[in-house]
C-alpha cells in the first residue's frame, strides 16, 4: 500500500534521470524543452489539486500566484540597484557580498540581487499575500468563493499588464540564471537541456512527495474531513478555519515555486501568466485528473501543457481548455455544483456590467 502510494513520486524520479538519454538516443530531446516547462506548470496544479480536491474549495486565483512568484524573483533579481546611489543598505550589502555585479545590455553597470534571494522573496509574498486575503475569502462558499480568487487574478493581472516597473504588456526580460550547485543552474541553455529537464522533474517529484506525505498524515485526513462536509468536521473537533488557510497557502507557494523556476529557465515571464484562462487551465488539469487525485492530476497535467506547448491545440487552445473542463464537469461527481460556481465567476463581472435588472 505505502508502494503504490509513492508510485507517482518513484515515476517523476525516474523519468528525471532515464528519459534525458533516451530521448537522445531517439533523437528527439527537442521535446525536452516543452516536457521541462510542463513539470513545472504541473506542480501549480497539483497545490490546485491540494485545495479543491481535498479542501473542497474552488480557486481561480492560480495564476495570480504563480505571476507573484514569477515577476517578483525577475524583479528582484534585475532591479538595478545601482541607480540608487550611495544609499547605506545597498552599500551594506554589496559590501557583505551579497549583490551581484555586471553590465547590461548597453554596457552600464549593474549591481542586483542574487536570483536566490528574488526565489526567497518571491515564496514569502506569495505566502503572505495568501494568508492576507486567504481569512476573508475563505470565509465564502460556491461562485462566490470562485469569484473572490477571480477577483484576485484579475488584480494581479491588471497590476502586471498596467505598471511599467514590471514592463506593462512587454513584461521582464533578462532574468539571469538561477545557480543550484557548481555548475548546475535553471536556465534554458541548449546546452543545459537536459539538466535542466532533471532538475525541474525532480523538483515535481519533491512537491509530489510532500503533498503525498501531507495527505496521508493526520491533516490530510482533517482535510478529507473538511471536504466532505464543512460542518460535520467543525463539529468533530476539526479547526476548519485553519486548515482552509493552510492549504490555500501551500497552494499559492507551490504556484510561486513553479513561476519563480519557469521564469529563471524562460529568462523572462510576460501577463500572459497571469491571464484568467491560465487559472482555468489549472481548475481544468484538476478536474481531468479526477479532484483529490495526484496521480491524475500529474498525468493529466503533463499530458494537456505539453501538447498545448507543442502548439497541437493551435490558436484553439485556451477554448480546447474550457471545454474540457465543461465536459469533465457534465459527467464527474458534482460536476455541475463545480461547473455552476466557476461559469458564475467568470461570468459575475461581465453581468455586473450591464443594465440593472
């Protein structure tokens, strides 16, 4: 039993290592590029899975976290600080070591954080930002809990697109590699492709490990409590409020996770990641993989982000989404309640917008 529990973390462990050369020795490590940005894009939707699936709570506020985790460790660790001049913390810092030193791409210099540091930062925001808005919003049920989160991605959304410091509609770019040991590094190199393929499969394995753990221990099934009925696990002695809160926190810092390391490996991050259909794209991959099933989740993750990053979908790819999740949501078990509260989220704003009735 404690095997075939572990089976999906054993598989991500070992595709981590065998599949880099077998693709080579196919000639077609081409595709490890797209199964690189998949893992990483699968480990937001298994912190998704954790929340809806186990928690019974809907989220279309995905991808505001993993757009905080992305432009805040770009931001951080591209920030000229240089131009602030002899300000005493810069120079406490740069005098510690802890900046790093070059030039840009005009031959200025520049003086900015490490990427470890902007990864570090990034977590802690997105930690915080979810406990910050986590208490009130968890406190609603239904469309309105899915309206809450959208309103949050669609905030996070207008934030990056709108502010300049984050490069508005053209986003940041020249986000530097982020070191992991001595000579191994997330970046997208040609030359780093396969490590970089294992370094992101192993770092899916690692969330799937402690997401695995965290639902076979004395929480998870708190949580399992929770999903099944609100106020029966209240009255059994389960403290409702907090396990909400916990689990939407380690869902938004598994989304960070996984922007902050795309980011590094792109060497760049655009609004896009911040777009409403990406959080659908999230509800959807949870939804195919059967709610409070990691297994399902990570098969179906890896399956529908790599054919959509291998542009199999087309210009139809965020409608291929939404009808996947339409047609899951028909036929699963309590679909419909699923279904009704994320078509009335997305749907609020735009009615709010018309005429009174």
């Amino acid at each position: 039993m404690a095997l075939k529990r572990f089976a999906p973390v054993l598989a991500c462990a070992l595709c981590a290592f065998l599949l880099p050369p077998i693709l080579a020795a196919t000639k077609t490590a081409y595709l490890l590029t797209q199964l690189t940005m998949s893992a990483y894009y699968v480990l937001a939707s298994l912190g998704l899975c954790a929340l809806m699936g186990y928690a019974g709570q809907i989220s279309l506020g995905q991808a505001g976290f993993f757009a905080i985790g992305a432009y805040a460790s770009a931001f951080i660790s591209t920030f000229n600080l240089a131009g602030l001049g002899p300000a005493p913390l810069v120079r406490l810092l740069d005098s510690a070591g802890l900046l790093s030193r070059g030039t840009d791409l005009y031959g200025a210099a520049l003086l900015s954080a490490p990427p470890w540091a902007g990864f570090a930062i990034a977590i802690l925001l997105a930690a915080g930002t979810a406990a910050l808005i986590g208490r009130p919003v968890l406190k609603l049920r239904g469309h309105y809990l899915a309206m809450a989160t959208l309103g949050f991605g669609l905030v996070i959304e207008r934030i990056v697109r709108g502010s300049k410091l984050l490069g508005a509609a053209d986003g940041l770019s020249g986000v530097p590699a982020f070191p992991l040991l001595p000579g191994l590094a997330v970046t997208g190199g040609r030359a780093d492709r396969a490590a970089n393929f294992t370094i992101a499969w192993t770092v899916l394995a690692l969330g799937l490990l402690a997401l695995v753990n965290l639902f076979s221990s004395r929480a998870g099934r708190a949580l399992r409590a929770l999903h099944d009925g609100e106020e029966a696990a209240g009255a059994m002695g389960v403290d409702t409020a907090r396990y909400k809160l916990n689990v939407f926190i380690i869902g938004a810092v598994s989304a960070a996770v996984a922007g902050a390391l795309l980011t590094s490996y792109n060497g760049s991050v655009g609004p896009g990641e911040a777009n409403v259909m990406k959080s659908v794209r999230y509800v959807a991959i949870v939804a195919v993989g059967g709610m409070a099933n990691l297994t399902g989740t990570l098969v179906a993750g890896l399956t529908l982000n790599f054919l959509s990053l291998r542009g199999v979908f087309g210009r139809y790819d965020d409608a291929v989404f939404g009808l996947i999740l339409i047609a899951v949501m028909l036929f699963a078990d309590d679909g419909k309640r699923l279904l009704r509260s994320t078509l009335a989220a997305i749907a609020g704003p735009a009615r709010r917008k018309g005429p009174p009735a």
